[in-house]
C-alpha cells in the first residue's frame, strides 16, 4: 500500500512507466483528472489549462490571486485522490505538493532529447529543427512553472527519492526497478503518513473554504484542529476572527476538529 509521484517530461516515457507500474502493483493511475477539477474551478476550458502549462504561468495573471487560487485547487484534488492510497499520480506539480509527507515514492523520469525528438516527429509529422524547438520551450516553461508557482526546479534531483533515465534502461526494467523499491517498508503508507495527508487535505479544504473572503490567510492541520494565522489591525482582529471560525464550521468540512485563529496585528495607519 502507497503513493507514488512521477515527475516528467514530454515523451519522456514516463508516461508509460506510470500506467505499466499502476497495471503492476494494482494500484489507480491518475494525471490529467486534476486538470479537468482544477479547470472547473476556475471555469477555464481544460485545452486553455493545459497550453498555460506549457506556456507558462501567464494565463493565471488575469485572475485576481491567479497563482494562489490555482495551487489551492490543485492542491486540494491531488491530496483527496492521494488519500485514498494505492495511486500513482504522474504530471505536474505532485511532488511539491508531498514535500514534508513521509513514505511517499518521489520519481523523476528522463530520456534523452534525440530520443524525445524522434518521437514527437513521429507523432506529430512535423520536422526535426521543428520537434527541437517544441521540446526546448516546453522544457523551459515547465521548469518556469515550478519556480514560479512553487520556488522549485523540477530539474532539482533532490526533489525525488529515485532518478532514472531511460535509455539502456527500458520502460520495462524501470517499471520492475520501481515496483521492487515501491515495496520496501518506507514507502509503505502508515498510520502516520495517512493522518498527515489527511490533515494536509483538511488544511486545503480550509483554505480554500477562506480564499474568497481572505486570501492571504495561511492554513494549516495537526491532528484535525486546523490553525488559521491572518494579519489584521486591532479593531478588526475580533470580526475577522469570528468570520474566519464561523465560515469554517459552517462549511461542515470533514476533518475538522476545531479551528483555532492567530491573528497577526499590524498598523492600519490610522
């Protein structure tokens, strides 16, 4: 029992290592499933979401707090399909979103760019220089997107227990090298790993739940109390502590405990 995150490029075959390792271990494979949650969210087609991706962050800017209300989002619909173990997620973002998460398979998939070139021409009928120039840009503006939403290069190889490059290593020996360590006991959930994803779920929920009405809330979950913190000046300190605990109860997430708010005091000016 476990999750496993793959992290990859374009016709990197991680792809198909993810589904050949989930047909494996019996486990659920998901990666576009977030994007269409996500989309709805922010009612943005699922195509327009996806070439954002590709094209960096831009997208996002027309929407007040665009970056902060995407992480929340994806966030929160990978953490519910994580927390119901035996999933291998493989696409953007899942291993930012497990980093402090104990007994979580972390994977980074490459290939070699001639390779990936090959076959983006031979998918897309197009030109080598052309296949090229695709690979280059989409590279770079996912490595965009991780630094800009998340502060972290998804080339960074100390984002991930295990890097493996398939070259000499085929698709298949790498499915049988993930499935032999996806079975040792570190990356078998626990009690302890489970109620932290829970309460990382809950704190998600939570946030998203305040977003609209405080965006700058920071939020967080310890055994189902969820912690809110919030700058606010003195006179206000009360109201938005009242707001904060009466919208979060009301919202009847499940999980929560209690709520407990700090409320940060800063001078209004006045």
């Amino acid at each position: 029992m476990g999750v496993i995150t793959i992290s990859r490029g374009s016709y990197s075959k991680g792809k198909e290592v993810a589904e050949k390792l989930a047909q494996h271990l019996g486990y659920e494979c998901i990666s576009r499933d977030i994007l269409l949650e996500t989309s709805a969210h922010f009612n943005i087609n699922e195509l327009k979401l996806i070439r954002a991706i590709h094209d960096a962050p831009s997208i996002l800017e027309r929407f007040q707090h665009g970056k902060e209300k995407y992480i929340i989002f994806i966030r929160e619909a990978f953490l519910e399909h994580i927390r119901k173990d035996n999933v291998i997620y493989h696409g953007l973002a899942g291993h930012f979103f497990c980093q402090g998460i104990p007994n979580i398979l972390k994977v980074r998939i490459n290939a070699n760019l001639e390779d990936r070139i090959k076959e983006e021409v031979r998918r897309e009928h197009i030109s080598e220089k052309e296949a090229r120039h695709i690979l280059k840009k989409d590279d770079e503006e996912r490595r965009k997107w991780g630094m800009h939403l998340y502060g972290m290069d998804t080339n960074d190889p100390t984002l991930y227990d295990i890097v493996l490059h398939v070259d000499s290593l085929k698709v298949d020996d790498a499915v049988e090298i993930l499935a032999e360590i996806a079975k040792r006991p570190c990356f078998q959930t626990t009690q302890e790993s489970q109620m932290m994803i829970d309460d990382y779920h809950v704190a998600a929920k939570a946030q998203e739940a305040l977003f609209n009405r405080f965006p700058s809330a920071k939020v967080k979950c310890n055994n189902g109390v969820v912690f809110v913190a919030i700058e606010t000046t003195l006179s206000q300190e009360q109201e938005i502590i009242n707001n904060i605990i009466h919208i979060l109860k009301g919202k009847n997430i499940d999980g929560i405990k209690d709520v407990k708010v700090n409320s940060v005091l800063f001078d209004s000016g006045d």
